[in-house]
C-alpha cells in the first residue's frame, strides 16, 4: 500500500500486505460466519443430529455447539469471535451455545439484506441494539418465578438441558443427581443465593453402564496407592497435597561427584536414602496419614511412607489436588523442606474401593461439607466424554436457575413471543430503524425453524402454527418435536432459566454488530502462512474461512 506526495511514493504498509476494503471486506466476515453457523446448526434441539470431529488421532462424537466450535480450529478471524461468543455463553450458563451460534448467523443473513437495500452498517447496529435491549425487556413479561425448593421445576431444567445430547436413556437419574449436587453447594452471599460449579467434581470410570452414575459427598478420584504395604482405608484422615515430586533432589548438572572406592558409594547411597528417609519424617511429624503428590514419588520414599503407615497417591492432576484442597481445608505444599500441620486437611474416611486395577479412591465427611463428586460411568470413553458434556450443561443451567430464581418456557416459546411482540414494537419506530427491528424480529424465528427442521417437520406450518398459539393469549407455547405439534411448554416440563435467553440475545447482538462495523481488513504476509492473505485463499479468505478443519471432518 503506497499513497503519493508530489509524484513520490510513500510507503504505508509493507509489501505483500492484503486489503479488503468496503463490501468486499463485510461479504467476506459476514459469509465466514454464517459458514460457522451452519455447521452447528443441524444439532440443535432434541431431534439435532451430532458431528464427529476428527483430528490427531482424536475423534469426537458431540452437537454440543461450543465443543464443535473449539474442535473445527477456525482460523478465519471473524469466524472466530463466533467461537468466543459460543465459549462465553458456555461460561456464563452452560446451555443455549448452539442458539447463540446460529442467531448470531442468522442476525447477519438479515443484516445482508438491509446493506444490500443500501442501509448503512452503522443504521444497522443501532436498530439491532434496539432490538436487542427491547428484546430483553420484552422477556420480563413471560417469565416464571422459583424457588429452591421447586424440584420439580429444576428437575425439569436439568431434563432439558440434557435432551438430545445422548443420555435419554438414564434422563431421569442424572436430573435428579444434578439436582442434588447443586443443592449441596448453594450457598448465601450478601442476600443471593451463590451455585460454585467448582466445588462439583465429576469423574469418569468406563465399566458399567451410566444407570452406574452415583453422586458422592465428598471427592472421587480413578487412584490406586503407590505400595501395597499401604493401608486401604484411613479413618480421622489428615491428608497432605504436595506439588512437588518425593525424591532425592539430583544435583545440577554442572557437579562432579568423584567415588573411588566402594565405601564411598555405600556412603553416598546411604546419604541419599537419609534424604529421603527425613523427607517422609517430616511428612509423619506434620500429623498427615494420607499423602496425595501432584508429580511421583520414589520407591524408596514409598517403602519408608508405607512402614509409617500412611496411604500415598502419585501423580494427580493439579486440577484434582485443588479440587481436594477446597473440600479438605488444605494448603498446597510447595516445599516440602517447609511445611507444617497448620498446611494439612482433614476428612473423615479415605478409603479404596474396587478389585485389580480397577481401583477407586473416596475422601469422604470432608471438612468442607459442600465439597461433591459425581462418579460417571459408561462403556466407552465416548460415551463417557457425552454424559460429561450433558452433565456440565445441567449443572451450569440449574445453578443459574437457583440463582436468578427466574424461568422461561423452551422449545422456540420465547423466541416466536419476541418475534411477535418486536413486530409490533417496530411498527412504532420511524425511518430505517423500523426497518433494522424488523430484521431483528425475523432473526429470532430461525431458532424454532431449526427445530422443527431438524426433527424433519414443515418449518412454514410449525411457525405458522406458533404464531397462532402465540396470538391466542398462550405465551408459554413451543414446538413438541417428538409429536410434530405445537403444546404449552410450560406445563409440558420444556423450561430453560431466563439468563440461557438474555445472554443469547445479548452475546449473539454484539457479535452480529463487531462484525458489521468492520469495514477494512489488512492483512500482513509476515506472521502469516506462507504468503496466504485476506481475500487470496488464505486465514481469511477461501470458502467462508472453514480452513483449518481437521482433515475427515464429516458435516
């Protein structure tokens, strides 16, 4: 890129830099995402199908959208956003990632057609965060309002967020399971009821069948001891969490040690079997009965722990020990040359259950009482990865439902409501922001349209049926895909907590409009790959930005 100066060219950017500019810049970002967006969009619903991703040796068998988003390794930077956007509404509320997804697609189909019509990029954004603030206002008035105590509603949410995803079969257990952990960990913060996903650990076991699942008080790990000699159930447990490996600590590389005769190696033998020997002293002055070690520890560490009688664990995941100091009330050893009692937990009964290798490690009657674990099981790794999926959805949905204490019906009820509701709204508006808010209000039906799509319904009947529902007075009434009718969803038990649909309205606008506001993309071959640049095939030109897909992915 050059501008002149009397006749004399200035250089601005480097050589090879790519520009796209104007329409072609928008067209570009507009089409990579809604290239995205149609990749997840077949999964969602009950009826959606799922999407096996393969990649480095891996193969991943989901339609949990923000899994598929985080597999396809998207490069186009646009296409991207929608990734974070999925990721985000993942964090915030653990269901809806696949309708945030495909809205956000869908707001920018429509918003093509309005710069197509010559309205402006920025007209556009206006009138969609408009829309999008009327939209959540609008949402107040169909909400249902809980309590704690309403099982039957949070069963029917934790119901909800698992259709579809693989466990129909063992629905019911796991709601209840789910409900249950989440009542175990509420907790009271200024008045408001606070839900820590963090203090749920959920581990996985193949054997069994997933009927298997059991909820335990206290933590679950797939751990056998270091040493036979060990005992395998230690009641009064004070347990100590180290991070680093018990050993005898080798010397730099830099130092010599010269032995000439065999007495001195006996010695030097001898010296670093008293390291190590008052490394495990020091363990047993600490009052710790029970060790769990982040990294390894050494044979002969493990003879010395197993003579004191202390039941020793190796090479547990950094995740896992913090998982435990939590439950137990302990500090993390980070040197184990200085520590002391005041740094150990205590838990009422450490024990191992299970035969061969097929052993199971239980803390339990931790000092923290809200400290739970879900022990999933399945007969395949895939299956297991599925129910994990679904379970963390279920958590996150019916912790948010705890905390806002307010509802809404599923199944495309809300959406067909706010479609309705802006239609009329737009028509008080003047000028071209009627126009934006009607494009907005036409967005929204894509997610029952989908619906009924993917169940291989007529999505022109099913949306002229919820329509009329909706016109009649019954707000709460969604698309029933398994009867191909259209039922108040509300009584039917489809009920999704208010926060999955104003982070979906919220995330999916402000994504649709970062995207519309770009209006010029510079691309540099330097950092890039192999001289690919915007608009020539490259991280985000090609065909909608969809490189980067792990090779064999099916769609």
């Amino acid at each position: 890129m050059a501008a002149q100066l009397g006749g004399q060219p200035i250089i601005i950017l480097r050589e090879g830099t790519e520009r796209n500019r104007g329409k072609e810049a928008r067209n570009n970002n507009i089409m990579a995402v809604k290239a995205v967006a149609a990749a997840v969009r077949t999964t969602l619903g009950p009826k959606g199908m799922d999407k096996m991703l393969v990649g480095g040796g891996d193969i991943t068998i989901t339609n949990d959208g923000v899994t598929i988003l985080k597999e396809m390794d998207i490069e186009h930077p646009a296409a991207k956003m929608l990734v974070e956007v999925a990721k985000t509404q993942d964090d915030e509320v653990g269901d809806g990632t696949t309708t945030v997804a495909v809205l956000t697609g869908e707001l920018l189909e429509r918003a093509e057609i309005l710069l197509d019509q010559n309205v402006h990029a920025t007209t556009i954004c206006h009138g969609y965060r408009i829309a999008a603030e009327k939209a959540v206002d609008l949402l107040k008035d169909i909400t249902h309002t809980i309590t704690e105590n309403d099982e039957e509603a949070l069963l029917n949410i934790a119901r909800t967020a698992m259709t579809g995803k693989g466990t129909e079969g063992s629905k019911e257990k796991l709601a209840r399971i789910t409900v249950e952990a989440i009542r175990s960990v509420v907790d009271e913060e200024g008045g408001k009821k606070v839900v820590d996903i963090d203090n749920i650990k959920i581990e996985k076991k193949v054997g069994h069948s997933i009927d298997d699942c059991e909820l335990i008080k206290g933590i679950v790990l797939n751990k056998n001891k270091v040493h036979d000699g060990m005992p395998d159930k230690v009641k009064d447990a004070k347990i100590a969490l180290i991070t680093r490996p018990i050993e005898f600590s080798k010397m730099e590389l830099d130092a010599d040690i010269k032995i000439s005769t065999a007495g001195e190696f006996s010695k030097y033998l001898d010296q670093e079997e008293q390291i190590v020997k008052d490394i495990v002293d020091r363990i047993v002055a600490s009052g710790a009965n029970v060790v769990l070690c982040q990294l390894g520890i050494e044979d002969l560490a493990q003879y010395y722990l197993a003579k004191a009688n202390i039941l020793a664990f190796e090479r547990v995941e950094k995740k896992d020990i913090e998982k435990v100091a939590m439950a137990i009330g302990a500090n993390l050893i980070t040197s184990i040359d200085d520590f002391s009692s005041l740094d150990i937990g205590s838990a009422g009964i450490v024990e191992i259950t299970g035969t061969g290798g097929n052993k199971t490690l239980y803390i339990r009657e931790c000092s923290n009482p809200k400290a739970v674990s879900i022990l999933i099981r399945g007969g395949t790794e895939h299956v297991l990865d599925s129910t994990e999926r679904a379970l963390e959805d279920a958590l996150r949905a019916v912790g948010v439902a705890i905390e806002d204490e307010k509802l809404v019906a599923g199944a495309g009820s809300p959406e067909v409501e706010l479609s309705m509701k802006l239609m009329e709204y737009a028509s008080t508006l003047s000028g071209r922001d009627q126009l934006t808010v009607r494009k907005f209000a036409e967005a929204l039906e894509i997610i029952p349209k989908t619906l009924a799509e993917n169940a291989g319904l007529d999505p022109i009947d099913m949306i002229t049926a919820l329509r009329r529902a909706h016109e009649n007075g019954d707000t709460d009434s969604g698309l029933n895909v398994f009867e191909g009718k259209v039922e108040n969803m509300w009584e039917r038990g489809v009920i999704e907590p208010l926060r999955v649909k104003t982070q979906a309205i919220s995330s999916a606008t402000e994504a649709a409009i970062m995207i519309l506001r770009i209006d010029d993309v510079l691309a540099s071959t330097g950092g890039g790959s192999e001289g690919q640049a915007c608009g020539q095939g490259g991280p985000c030109g090609g065909m909608g930005g969809m490189g980067g897909m792990p090779p064999g992915m099916m769609m």
